[in-house]
C-alpha cells in the first residue's frame, strides 16, 4: 500500500479524489478490517451462522420499518447503515464524506486518515447474489434502500474472509495530521456536511444539535429550525 501525501490542502484532494471509493477512519492506525471482522469469534463456521441469524431476526422483527422484501444483501447494506456490525465495509464517492467520518469522531489528538482506491475497478457483487459466498474482494452498490445511503454516496467492499484486511493494489493512504482536524470539523460544517445531511432524520439533526448548539461551540448550524434562527440567543422566556 502507498502512503500519499498529507491532506493540508482540501481543494487540490477533493479535486483528484472525486468519484474515487475513499475510506476515512478516525485513527492513522485503523486497519481496513468490516466491523464484523474486530470481533472475537471462535471460528468462521460460528461467525457465518451468527450473521445469518440476524438478517433472520432482523426481517421478524424489523418488518415494520421495511418496504419490502430485500435479499440478504440488500438487508446487510440496510442494517449496516444503522451500525449492525456486518461483513461489508462503508466507503463513499464524496471526499468530504470522507473526511468527515476520519475527523468527526475518535481521539482529536490523533491523526486521521483517509484510504483512497486510486484505480477502483473489480468485479461487482450483484443484489441477487449470496453475501456468504463470495471468494474475492468485490465491491457492491447498493440500490438506494434508505437515506443515508443517498446522502452518503456509499458504497461498499466485501471480501472472503472478514478476518483478513481489504488489499488492493492501487490502494494509497493519507494521513490528516491531528492539528487540522478541529479546522476541517468547522469547514465540513460550513459545508453542510455534518450528522444533519449525512444521517437524514431526527437522529442525525439530534446528533447535529448536540455537537454545534448544546456544547455551545462556536460552530453555527446552517439555516434555521422553522423560524427560530439557531445562530440567536435563546429567547428570554421569564419576560
């Protein structure tokens, strides 16, 4: 894997950058590994079952919250997106996406990074076909199934095993030095890339609210909330 330069300069990577399958993770030493894969599990055979037995669980009991029937891989993109640990991995087309999730959470004392496939072809996983089968990394994108996966530009990466580390052989890795990480958060906000665009709903706008309003930082949220302006001080209620 390379190790490209620094991201000091946010014009010049997003411009290289756009419509590559990038990957940010909130530590330089984060391993390309599906959350799934960080677990403690016995052997593959106990982890295949387990994983099946959720998409199982989930279509009893998720059935009120879903369209339709989805296939299994369809269902793993959904539930992964509302952070069931699964065999696929998030990766966007959208620099600034990211970015944000390198710089929006973890240790701000650390550098961040951002994976990068500079040359992304390989073979697509196909909506129909079988998750647990594959025998080669692949990539899948997914039907936009839900919001977020539109408001992210996501794609994902699924491999044979998720006990092993994505390889690619045009995959190169950019360090976000820790001092600009603070700046970047300010920046993506401006942008309106933050928890309210990228996690469309009352949670990400919550999510939105507590980070820049109730920590009382002085990162203004853009726009305003029905005619309240969220960038004013709070009425004084005991007139």
């Amino acid at each position: 894997m390379e190790e490209g330069a620094p991201i000091e300069n946010l014009e010049k990577f997003t411009e290289i950058c756009h419509g590559l399958p990038l990957r940010g993770v909130s530590s330089f030493e984060h391993a390309l590994l599906p959350g799934i894969g960080r677990g403690n599990y016995l052997n593959a055979r106990k982890l295949l079952a387990l994983e099946k037995n959720t998409l199982t669980i989930i279509r009893r009991y998720g059935a009120p919250y879903l369209a339709r029937e989805y296939s299994d891989l369809e269902l793993l993109t959904i539930a992964q997106h509302h952070g069931l640990k699964t065999r696929l991995m998030d990766w966007t087309l959208n620099p600034l996406v990211a970015l944000y999730f390198a710089v929006s959470t973890g240790n701000p004392t650390l550098d961040a990074a951002i994976y990068v496939v500079t040359k992304p072809p390989m073979p697509l996983l196909r909506p129909n076909e079988n998750p647990f089968t594959v025998d080669e990394s692949l990539w899948v994108l997914p039907a936009h199934v839900t919001p977020r996966i539109t408001a992210q530009h996501a794609l994902f990466s699924i491999q044979a095993s998720p006990f092993e580390h994505f390889t690619h052989k045009h995959l190169r890795k950019h360090r976000i030095p820790a001092q600009h990480r603070n700046r970047y958060v300010r920046l993506l906000n401006k942008w309106d890339i933050n928890e309210k665009s990228l996690f469309p709903g009352i949670d990400g706008l919550a999510a939105n609210i507590n980070r820049y309003a109730l920590a009382k930082l002085d990162l203004p949220i853009s726009g305003t909330v029905g005619t309240l302006n969220v960038n004013s001080d709070p009425p004084n209620c005991s007139a």
